[in-house]
C-alpha cells in the first residue's frame, strides 16, 4: 500500500512538473519568437540609420510624420520616388531655407557613407516596417537638465557631426574651417558664453550652401523650448580647454 501511494505521488508530481514546464515552453518560445523576428539585413539596419542620424526627429517615428507640417511623412513619399532620386535627397538636402524657425533637409553626403544610404533606402521603399530597438533613446526623468541633455544630443544626432562629448573631429573639407566645429573648448565657449547664445545657433542652424559643405540643420520649431535648454545644460558641462 505504501509503495503504491509513494508510486501514486510521484505520478501526479511528474504530471505537475510536466504541465508547468510544457505552459512554460509555450510562453518561452512565444515570446522568443516575438523578439527574434528576421528581417531583410539591408532593411534592419535602415532602420537603425534612420534613428542613428535623427530622422525620426523630423519625420516622426518609422516615417510617419507629425513633427511638424513643414516636413513630409515618408510612409508614401518614399515609394513614390525611385531609390536614384531618394539617394540624391539625403546627400544633398533640399537646398538652405533662409527661414531659420522652419526645418529643412540637410545635406548628409559627407556624413552619412553610400552602404548606410543604400541601407537607409532599403528600409524607405520597404514601407518603414517596425523592427525591434529601433527607437530613438528615452530621456531621462528626474535626473536633471544636464542628464536630459545628453541623451537628447545622441537622439537628435548631434553626436553624428560634432562627435562623443562634442568633441568634433568630423571633417567638413569645403567649409572655412575644413571640419564641423566642436562643442567643447575654449573657443568654443567664449563664443557660446550663455544658454541664450547656445539655444539661438540650435534653433538657427548654420546654413552655409549646399553639398559637398555640410550645413547644421534649422532645428528651430522641431526640438521644443523645455530640451533645447536641456541641450544648453549638457553642452555647457563640456570640456572647456
């Protein structure tokens, strides 16, 4: 009798174990295969250019638009324009608007390198499809300005042309200097001395011609007032010398 209900127990621990592991698998796989969904490589990786140099910023995320009505969404533009003409677009903007409060398409030729172009048009004529981490980095609350700022500085791109902690380095062959200045060092914050100097140029842009020169965008009416001093708080935490 004992070793039959010792038998008995054992069967209904085994079947237990049995249940909770075949649920476990099923919820297991399901949510592995959620995350590990493949995509196109040159179409993944569009999309992660996209975020990397902010175009998320002006044309909303995956393309979709509403950041403002003076730049298009690209859900439908993208296939209207063959990938020649979209290639063109991005290396050289769509000329300098005298108006520094409206955004325009800067150029990106010197920046942005042909297999990343490719990439970038890949994922524009496939419809901006939702690929996972693709999305711009979340900002930080409660931590202060400074903390908000230099997430913001990757999220809207700046470290793309003015490099890791404003350093610069990146050139720019046709402009006076040769190179897009940085954001650090003396001369660098004796011109930019104060938040409203600071905050002025980033609303403002610096618009100087068209490609090959790379021009800082207008990003006056896209970043709002609350991050644009957020900007200025991490900008003047900066090497100074």
């Amino acid at each position: 009798m004992i070793i039959l209900l010792v038998l008995g127990l054992m069967f209904v621990a085994g079947l237990v174990g049995w249940i909770v592991g075949h649920n476990t698998h099923e919820k297991t796989t399901g949510t592995v295969s959620a995350s590990t969904a493949t995509f196109d490589p040159q179409v993944a990786a569009g999309a992660h250019i996209f975020v990397q140099f902010a175009c998320a910023q002006c044309h909303g995320e995956q393309g979709k638009g509403g950041v403002s009505p003076d730049v298009p969404a690209l859900k439908t533009v993208a296939q209207k324009l063959q990938p020649a003409e979209l290639r063109t677009i991005i290396d050289h903007g769509l000329g300098a608007s005298k108006d520094p409060t409206k955004p325009y398409m800067p150029v990106w030729g010197q920046v942005i390198s042909a297999t990343q172009v490719t990439d970038l048009i890949s994922y524009l004529r496939a419809g901006l499809p939702k690929v996972p981490t693709a999305d711009p980095p979340a900002i930080p609350q409660g931590q202060g300005a400074a903390v908000a700022g230099a997430t913001l500085y990757v999220r809207y791109g700046c470290i793309n042309c003015h490099g890791p902690n404003g350093l610069g380095g990146v050139p720019n062959p046709q402009s006076p200097d040769k190179t897009i200045p940085p954001l650090s060092g003396a001369d660098f914050q004796g011109e930019f001395n104060t938040d409203k100097k600071i905050i002025d140029v980033i609303r403002s842009g610096s618009v100087i011609g068209r490609a090959p020169i790379v021009s800082m965008p207008h990003w006056g009416g896209i970043i709002p007032n609350d991050q644009l001093a957020a900007l200025a708080a991490y900008i003047k935490t900066l090497k100074s010398g």
